[in-house]
C-alpha cells in the first residue's frame, strides 16, 4: 500500500496550486461525518505564522493538552507538517490515513491538490486521536485556503506584508482582507495591529462579514480583538503576545506561556544548533522581504560574537531580489564572512532563483564565494571549510534540504518540544 499511495500523493503535485474550498470540503464531510471534540484555533499571515502555531501547541503540551499541529511547508519528511504531541506522525499512520483520502476521492471523482491532501491527514489524526487542541497554519492567504473549511475556535491573523502579490493582491488592504478572512461568525479574530488604515478597514470589513454559507455558517460578524505589538519586535516576542491573547480567549491560564516559549525548539527559524563539526549552525528561513528585515537585529546580535562567521544563502523568485537581499547584503558589509555558499533550493514550489542572480548582487568584495547548485555540494563545501559559525539563510526549502544534507533528520534537533532548548548547547 505504501508505495501506491506515496505515487499517488506525488502524482497530486502536477495539479499544482488550486485555491478553493468546494472540493476539499466535500471531500472533508466525507471522511470525517462527526464534530470535531478539539479546540480548533486556525492562524493566518505573512510572518510568524508558524512561529505561533508551535508556541501554542508546546504551551498546550506543557497542560498536559494532547494536540495536533498543522504546518507547511516541511523541512526534510512530509510528516513533520503533521504532529501529534509534538512529534511529526509515522510512516505508517501517515500511509494509513493517506490511503482513505485516495478511497474517498476517488468514490466523489474529485481531484485534490498536494497541500489539500496533506491538510487532509491532518484532520483525520485530529479527529481519530481524539485530541484536545488542533492548531492549524494556513498554506496561502486565507479566504479560499483549505483550512478556512475548519469551524475554528479562534482565528489569529499575525503580521503582514506585501507578499504573493500575483495570488493576493497588490496592495496591504487586499492581502490583508484575504488573510482576515478566516474570520468566523460570532467567533474571536485576534489580528496584530498594521499601521495602515486601508488594511485595517479591510479586516473590519472581513470581520463584521463573516460566515460562508457554503460551509454552512450562518452569516455574522467576528470579534476583532487588536494586539500592539512593539516596533523592533522579534518573531518569538511576536508570538508570545498573540499567544497570551489567545489563551485568554479560550479561558486558559498564560502564567508559563513566557517559560513555555523559551524551551520551544522550531527547527528553521532562528535555530543554532551544534554543526558536525567543531562549531555551530544558525538556520533562519527568511523567506520574504520583511522577514527578513525583522530578522537583521537579532542576526546581527549573533554574528557580533564571532570573530569569523560563513554565510549560506538560496532563495525562491522574489518580487524584487535586490529588495529582498538588500538587509543580508548591509548586514554582510558591516560584518563581512569570512566565507559565502551561494546555492539554491531544489524542491520547493517555485525553482531557486539562479546562482548567476545571486552573484550579481552587491556582496563584499573581501570574502570568499562559492556557488553550489544545491545542498548535498553546500554542505560537502561546509564540510571542507568547517567555520566555526554559519548561517544558513533564505527560503525554507533550502534550510530544510541543508538538514537533510547536514545528517540532522531522526535527531533531536528536529523535535518540537525538546527536553532542553538547543541553542544553550549550541
């Protein structure tokens, strides 16, 4: 059965990206005919989306919450974008609950895409572990996303930033009202507060209209519940106080959530870990434009305690690549690597933006570069160079294909909720 359900679920990747919830959601109805007993929150935005969702599953772990975790893309195995307390669900699990949806879409004669089969699975672990919390991310945007089939508890919208333009919109107010848009009837919306009056007036609009009839939600509005969150904040301050925010709404205690998120491991975002050899690897996936901008303080914190540092750097398509790499690229000229491994990502929805592209920008003329067509080279490059510090940086394919290279699946470092937070041993 593996095998045959593993080549159908990579036939499903031809049909590329298809935004919609008709079919995903008669397919849903079909395997799952009963409620869901799991508090369902469902988050959505530009950054940090992913960072929450773990800060709020490790929280529930510590109550001693049995949770599901949805996330996308993954790092290295498909699994991991599935977590049952914390850790990615087996081959088997995955393979079992895989086959059912492949039976149920072939009884409709429907055909789903990659990521609606892969949220599939997500809601069958859910519903037939009989969790307590399902906390679920979003693929892209929000209005026509999967996952906005769920009847989420408590949607969160985190920041958001001008991104997937071609999809969303070209403007803050259009991206903001499809992200707001997971905005349930009579249900809170936690969104953190943009400084831009356009997309603000957007998420009232999405709030007070809430409801999809073909849901079955009756029409009504959301509760919009605003969070400040301080300028400069990082990705995990971020978090913290949307988390709180939720919590509250949910009648749960946030006294530990502060101590919770400070031993939370999330692999690729902001994660050092010890390298293979003697030194120490910094993954970030910076993915966007003000990603990675919020990320500069805290990298530039970092590099300031080294006396030599490396720099692995790959990226998808970006709207404007010099906009894009321009804080790595200041960041690069204040503290200059002794080395650079310029690569791109191989298996990521898009193809890695060209190594001729990524030379052409603007780097310090002081360091050595080396172009390397993938991870399995940048990683033997690595290998031969063995800096004391390095960062890997860019797309989240690329960090998750540089674990893989590196030889970090199946270790402890790739676990969500570890004994001890990794980067202390870093």
């Amino acid at each position: 059965m593996s095998t045959s359900v593993r080549e159908w679920l990579a036939q499903s990747k031809k049909r590329g990206m298809e935004l919609g919830l008709e079919r995903v959601f008669k397919i849903h109805q079909a395997l799952i005919q009963s409620a869901y007993n799991a508090t369902i929150v469902h988050v959505a935005g530009s950054n940090g989306k992913g960072t929450l969702c773990a800060t709020l599953a490790y929280y529930m772990h510590q109550l001693n919450q049995s949770t599901v975790l949805f996330t996308s893309p993954h790092l290295v195995r498909i699994e991991e974008r599935i977590r049952l307390d914390g850790h990615p669900i087996s081959t088997q699990q995955f393979d079992a609950y895989l086959y059912d949806i492949m039976e149920i879409e072939s009884s409709l004669n429907e055909q789903l895409t990659f990521f609606e089969i892969t949220f599939l699975i997500a809601c069958l672990c859910a519903s037939r572990n009989n969790v307590d919390v399902f906390i679920v991310e979003t693929g892209l945007g929000g209005r026509y996303d999967a996952t906005r089939i769920l009847p989420a508890d408590v949607s969160v919208v985190t920041s958001l930033s001008l991104e997937h333009r071609d999809i969303l919109g070209n403007t803050l107010a259009e991206i903001a009202g499809e992200k707001s848009a997971i905005a349930r009837p009579g249900k809170p919306l936690i969104v953190r507060l943009v400084d831009d009056s356009a997309a603000i007036a957007a998420i009232e609009y999405e709030a007070k209209h809430a409801g999809r009839v073909e849901l079955g939600e009756a029409h009504g509005a959301a509760s919009v519940e605003w969070i400040s969150i301080p300028e400069g904040a990082s990705f995990d301050q971020e978090a913290t106080l949307l988390a709180q925010a939720t919590l509250q709404r949910l009648n749960v205690d946030a006294e530990g959530l502060q101590a919770s998120q400070n031993l939370l491991n999330w692999p690729g975002r902001f994660h050092e870990i010890p390298a293979p050899w003697d030194g120490s690897i910094l993954f970030d996936a910076a993915h966007n434009p003000s990603g990675l901008l919020r990320m500069l303080p805290q990298l530039q914190a970092r590099i300031e305690q080294e006396s030599s540092w490396t720099l692995v750097f790959g990226c998808t398509p970006q709207h404007d690549l010099t906009s894009f790499a321009t804080p790595l690229i200041e960041l690069c000229h204040q503290y200059p690597p002794e080395s650079m491994v310029l690569t791109k990502p191989q298996l990521g929805r898009y193809p890695g933006v060209e190594l001729e592209a990524l030379r052409a920008l603007n780097w310090p003329t002081s360091c050595t570069i080396f172009e390397q067509e993938g991870a399995a080279s940048s990683s033997h490059c690595l290998n031969q160079l063995q800096p004391r510090f390095t960062l890997v940086i860019g797309s989240l394919y690329l960090v998750g294909e540089m674990y893989d290279a590196l030889g970090y699946w199946g270790t402890e470092h790739m676990e969500l909720f570890p004994a001890k937070t990794q980067r202390d041993e870093a």
